[in-house]
C-alpha cells in the first residue's frame, strides 16, 4: 500500500507538497549554561529533513515567515517571564532588611 504522510505547516496550516523541499523543521531543547544555573531552553531550526519530521516533537514550517513567526511565538511568553522575574526580584531586594 502506497502511503504518504502529509505534513502541515504550525503557523499557516498549508499542506507540504513532495516536490517542496524548502521546508524548515523547529523544535525546542534544554541547555544548561554552567552546573549552577538553571537549564534554559533553544529554539533550533534545521533545512527540511524526512526523518527528522517523522520525530516527535519536530515541528514543520513552510518558510522562513513561518519560521519568524513561530520564533516569536515562542519568544514572547519567555520574555514576559523574564521581565516577571526580574521585578519580582527587584521587589524582594526593596523589601531585603536594612534596603
Ligand atoms: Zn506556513
């Protein structure tokens, strides 16, 4: 039985075609900077590849718009919670005894 998968981009929702090759693959990983420091996660995106798509957790983007969006997809939350944990640290450095 002839059987082939179809892949849909995360932003957009358009199907990929076999003969498009100038797909982009994106997932997300954990590094840790130093022992110390808390793991933080990397955004990775790599040309299209047909065995890296079938991996879990591998999503498929049609372009490099896609790609830009999705990045900021990913990037805006973070930063929101960066900024939430720097006031939250400035605020406890205001209340620290004799600050
Ligand atoms: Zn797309």
């Amino acid at each position: 039985m002839a059987w082939t998968e179809t892949y849909r981009c995360d932003v957009c929702g358009r199907a990929k075609h076999e003969d498009e090759l100038d797909w982009w693959l994106h997932w997300v990983e954990t590094i840790s900077p130093t022992p110390n420091d808390p793991d933080q996660p990397v955004f990775r995106v790599t040309p299209w590849n047909v065995l890296l798509a079938h991996t879990p957790n591998v999503g498929h983007l049609c372009g490099a718009r896609c790609a830009q969006t999705e990045l900021d997809r990913w990037m805006a939350p973070l930063h929101e919670s960066l900024r939430a944990e720097a006031a939250a640290a400035v605020e406890e450095d205001d209340q620290a005894p004799g600050a």
